[in-house]
C-alpha cells in the first residue's frame, strides 16, 4: 500500500463537448481528450509511455498511441467491469508511475453511448457462447430483468424494504444533481433544473424508478495524465494529488444482479470493502471530505454509497439528504458539477475529471474547502474509488 498512495498526481485533464451526436468516432473522441489532456499538462505526445483504459471500450490503447504520435509505450492496462473500473484506471496508472513501470500514463474513455451503441437497451446474448458470462445472465434474463434499470430496481426495492425510503428520498438525488447541473455550462443540462414534483411526474422505467432516476446516455471522451508527484509540480496545472485508490469485490458478488446473497442487510459491501481501504491508507474518514462526487448512474445507489462511505449510519441517508447535505453550501457538496444525471454519462470519468477542478479551485461550482475529495466509481459492479488532495 506504501509504495502506492502519495506517489503520483494528475497533472492534466481534457474532455470533448458532451452531446447526445457527437458526429465522429469513438476514436476521434478519444484522442481528441487525450491531447487535450496534454495540452493541459503542457506534456508532449512523445513523452507517454503509458495507457489505460477499461472494457467495453472501441478504442484500444495501441491505437490511441499511434494516433497521438507517442513513441514507446512501457505500460498498457486495461481494468475489467465498466464503470466500476472508473476510479481503478487511476489506481492503475498510479500503480505504474509508483513501480517505475511508466513515467506518464494517459487514462481515457470514449464513447458514443447515445448516438451507438446504448448501454441502457436490453441484454442479448444471442451468438455468445456457452461460458460463464452466458451461465450469469441465464439467472435473471428469462425472468425478464433485462436492462441495467430493471437490475437496480430490485435492488431499489429492497432498500425501500429494509429502510422505509420512498421514491421522493431517490428523486432528492435527482433534483440536487440537476441544481448543480444547471450552473454548470458543460453539463447537458444547463439551465435546467427540476423539482422534487417533476421528478415524481416523470414516466416509470422500471418501479420504483422514474425516467429521472436513471442517469443519461452521452456522447463523449474525457482523458487524464498521471505522472509523479515530482515531475507534476513543475508543469502548467496545480496537481491533484492521489491521496489513495482501491477496488473492491465483496463476497459472493454478482455483475449488477447481486439478488442472491445472503441476507445481510448492508446495501453495497463492496463499496464498504473500498471505504476501509481508503480510510485506512489516508487516516481520513468522510468527514474529511470537502467534496463528493459519487457515482450517480441510479439514485438509489447514492443513498447506499453515503452509507458504505460513512456519511451517516446504515438506513440513515435519506434522513441526511432530506436536511439539505450535499447542497453546495452543506458540510460536503455531492456532485457540484451535476454528475452523470446533470452533466453527461461519461462512466464515472467526467466524475474524476471534477474532482481534480475541485482541488485546482477551479471548480463552476466550488466547494469552499478543498484539502479533500472522494470520487466514487459505478456501483452494483466490482468497483472503486480514490481520495485526491491538495500537494
């Protein structure tokens, strides 16, 4: 863990527009990003030697590479499960910068998720072969739990079970995510937010969630450089320090359908396997957060997050986000850049790419604090997060 946590800091970020066509490809996006991250960095393409990204991404790193005119690449990672892999594919390129295995490392994600291929249609697995990825989905797909919605409803509705939350506790999220997203000019949503009633108006997708507890389908690319602490304090950007990563599987886990675990009452385990880790690595807790940009692909998982993290007590954060927490004037702001709901569904990047303004200060909206933030990648997958901080 040592070796690590402190070793490495993101030095530059870059993004294209978020849109629902983006009118290019999924590589085009992605190299777009990445230069622009390097632009930020002040770094030139030949000076990377590393890449990561994470499935279920069209553009492999050898081409992104080749692409942006880089020379001879030391390190290629690619990190398993989705958005889960988020916060990891810092941890990865921290972990190569700490080992010597690179110098820096561009992370990136690119995709048309709007426009091509929609992550929220429903699961076909029809040409796949008889393996265990098939054997998985034959456990819920012939009951008619097909798309990504429908698996976190179950999950909502037991929530709703054991903790007397209501969809207006969910819809909270929501409306919080779209206030900031409306003050946010490359949120999608800009100058639009909604009420607590237009949230409960909005259709049904999967009971007990509405259309607006479902995050969007974006068109997009967002891209980072890593390098050492060191070399980042001597290049255009104030560093965002990587105060600690971690990932996390808990016990007897399923890809998004964890329904037939033990009946234990905690929601996210694994999102609680990842808090220790980072508490631990930090001698931090929550409350030490100034900011918080939690991974809101469905807003009752935001609930379980505040709860995993330590927020408040299991069963408690529908009670924290009814007394107005993670308003930008609250204790710790959540998602002050509008999050996936707000701004763009990017898979968790656009997430980590606020996070890093919040500790240059140079945040939309800003956080009044800034020694610490956590950003939080998907959930209800193997997933991960990290702590950046102030050099």
């Amino acid at each position: 863990m040592s070796t690590l946590h402190n070793k490495a800091a993101i030095a530059g970020i870059g993004a294209t527009e978020f849109s629902k066509e983006s009118g290019r490809t999924e590589l085009q996006l992605a190299l777009e990003a990445s230069q622009a991250a390097l632009n930020d960095a002040g770094i030139a393409p030949s000076e990377v030697d590393g890449f990561v990204s994470y499935s279920m991404d069209t553009s492999p790193s050898i081409e992104v590479a080749r692409g942006l005119g880089c020379e001879n690449v030391t390190y290629f990672g690619l990190v398993d499960y989705g958005g889960g892999a988020a916060a990891a594919t810092i941890m990865h390129a921290a972990m190569a910068v700490a080992t010597g295995a690179a110098e820096t490392v561009v992370v990136y994600r690119a995709f048309n998720e709007r426009s091509g291929n929609r992550f929220g249609s429903a699961m076909d697995v029809t040409g796949w072969g008889v393996d265990a990825r098939a054997a998985h989905y034959a456990w819920y797909l012939p009951f008619g739990l097909m798309t990504p919605a429908s698996w976190i409803a179950m999950f909502a509705q037991r929530y709703m079970h054991l903790y007397n939350a209501t969809s207006e506790d969910f819809g909270r999220v929501s409306v919080l995510d779209r206030k900031h997203a409306a003050t946010n000019p490359e949120a999608w949503f800009y100058g639009k937010p909604i009420t607590l009633e237009e949230h409960q108006a909005s259709r049904w997708i999967a009971k007990p969630l509405h259309l607006l507890d479902c995050c969007q389908e974006s068109d997009g690319g967002q891209a980072f450089v890593i390098t050492s602490r060191e070399r980042a304090k001597d290049l255009k950007q104030k560093p965002a320090v990587i105060r600690a990563s971690a990932q996390g599987v808990a016990y007897d886990q399923h890809n998004m359908t964890s329904f037939y675990r033990s009946n234990e009452r905690r929601p996210l385990p694994e999102m609680g396997l990842v808090a220790d880790q980072l508490w631990k690595a930090t001698g931090l807790s929550a409350q030490d957060m100034d900011s918080a940009v939690l991974y809101d692909h469905f807003t009752p998982f935001v609930l379980a997050q505040l709860e995993e993290f330590g927020f408040c007590r299991e069963g408690e954060a529908k009670d924290l986000l009814r007394d107005g927490f993670g308003e930008m004037d609250s204790q710790t702001p959540v998602n002050p850049n509008g999050g996936q709901l707000g701004e763009a569904y990017i898979h968790g990047m656009n997430g980590i790419a606020e996070g890093v303004r919040q500790i240059r200060g140079t945040a939309v909206n800003q956080a009044v604090r800034n020694d610490h933030v956590l950003v939080s990648a998907g959930t209800g997958v193997p997933t991960s997060a990290l702590v950046l901080g102030q050099e």
